[in-house]
C-alpha cells in the first residue's frame, strides 16, 4: 500500500510579495538584518504580517542560505594603538 508522505507545507503568510521582500533585504549590504528577530520585525513592520519565528528562520535559510554570524570576542580594556605596532611587520 502506498501512502502519501506530507510534506512541510510553507506558511500561509509567505507571499511572493514579503519573499522578494525578504530577498533584496537580505542582499542588501548595506542595511542587512541584524537577525531573524530582526527580520520577523521587519516583516510585521513593512507587511503587516506576524510569521512565526521559526518559519520564517526555515524560510530565510532554505531559500536564501542564511547563517547566524557573529564577530569574535575583543576585550574591552584592548589597545587599538598598541595592537597596529605589535601587528606592524617591518
């Protein structure tokens, strides 16, 4: 017997419309989002439109290949001046 396997069914909410959206934000270097919150917020700001967190994370990184980053730790007593002279080859 064969039985049809269901598939993860995009949102409802997810138009064209916030997908291209979503595309020429994510692309934009420079005002990119910040994060996916910062994204869910984006969408509920420009579209009206509350997607779940974790639907729209899929989304984003399914369709476009989106990846948290995040920069290395520095700290915070670091001397800019002192850190040049000790990288300075000469």
């Amino acid at each position: 017997m064969v039985q049809n396997q269901s598939k993860p069914k995009e949102s409802q909410y997810m138009t064209d419309e916030i997908h291209n959206g979503l595309a020429s934000r994510v692309t934009n270097n420079r005002n990119p989002f910040l994060g996916y919150r910062d994204a869910q917020q984006w969408v509920k700001s420009e579209y009206g439109v509350d997607i779940n967190y974790h639907t729209l994370r899929y989304h984003l990184i399914k369709h476009f290949g989106t990846k948290l980053k995040s920069p290395r730790k520095s700290h915070v007593k670091k001397d800019d001046q002192a850190a040049e002279a000790f990288f300075k080859t000469t």
